[in-house]
C-alpha cells in the first residue's frame, strides 16, 4: 500500500505563500491522480484541487482559482500545491490523497481518494 507524506505547511501571514509537497512511496505513483483537500476544525473535509495521472488535466475548488496550483514531478514521485495570496480563511489541516484506481480521473469527490496522508498544517494569520 502506498505511503504519502506531505510537507511545507506552516505559519504565514495573511497574503503570503506557502508550497506543501506530498511524496508517495509508490513505484506505480504515475498512473495515479492526485488530489489535496483540507480540513478546518469542526468542519468537513473539502476538495481544494487534483490533477490527472498525465499531468494535463487539473481542477480547483472555487475558493482557491486563481491563488493555488497543483503540479506533479512523476519522476520525483511528488505533487506540490503552490498556494499565493493566502487568507485566514486558508487555515487547515492539508491532506493529499491518491485516486481508488490507476489511470483514473474521479475529480472532486472526497470518496474516491484511497490513499492519504498524514496531513500538514498551514496557518495564515490576519
């Protein structure tokens, strides 16, 4: 079972940007789409953004167009989420999540992600 491990949260100031990375374990993590989700305190776990298996195909949630990109490195065995202009409104436990089946592309649905990782916390301040 493959392993994900995320990376690069912390504390920022409001406007600031942070870069969180998830590292799977997985030799077969090119043929898997990715997703990162969020989850505030005493709320549900919400889809932030994923990206196919190729690469070429991502999604975002509407609160994050324009602020967030999420990119892979196959050959690193890594998807990143670069996040700009944060908010407080960003503050969350982030969690990366690989797709039930390979060369599958399941989009924005909580319950078609297998695999998580351990979470990061990011922390924006006002």
């Amino acid at each position: 079972q493959a392993q994900l491990v995320e990376s690069g949260g912390g504390l920022v100031q409001g406007g600031g940007s942070l870069r969180l990375s998830c590292t799977a374990s997985s030799r077969t993590f090119s043929t898997y789409s990715m997703g990162w989700f969020r989850q505030a305190p005493e709320k549900e776990r919400e889809f932030v953004a994923c990206i196919k298996w190729s690469g070429d195909t991502t999604d975002y949630a509407d609160s994050v167009k324009g602020r967030f990109t999420i990119s892979r490195d196959n050959a690193k065995n890594t998807v990143y989420l670069q996040m700009n202009s944060l908010k407080p409104e960003d503050t969350a436990v982030y969690y990366c999540a690989a797709s039930y089946r390979q060369f599958w592309y399941p989009g924005t649905q909580v319950s078609s992600y297998a695999y998580w990782g351990q979470g990061t916390q990011v922390t924006v301040s006002s």
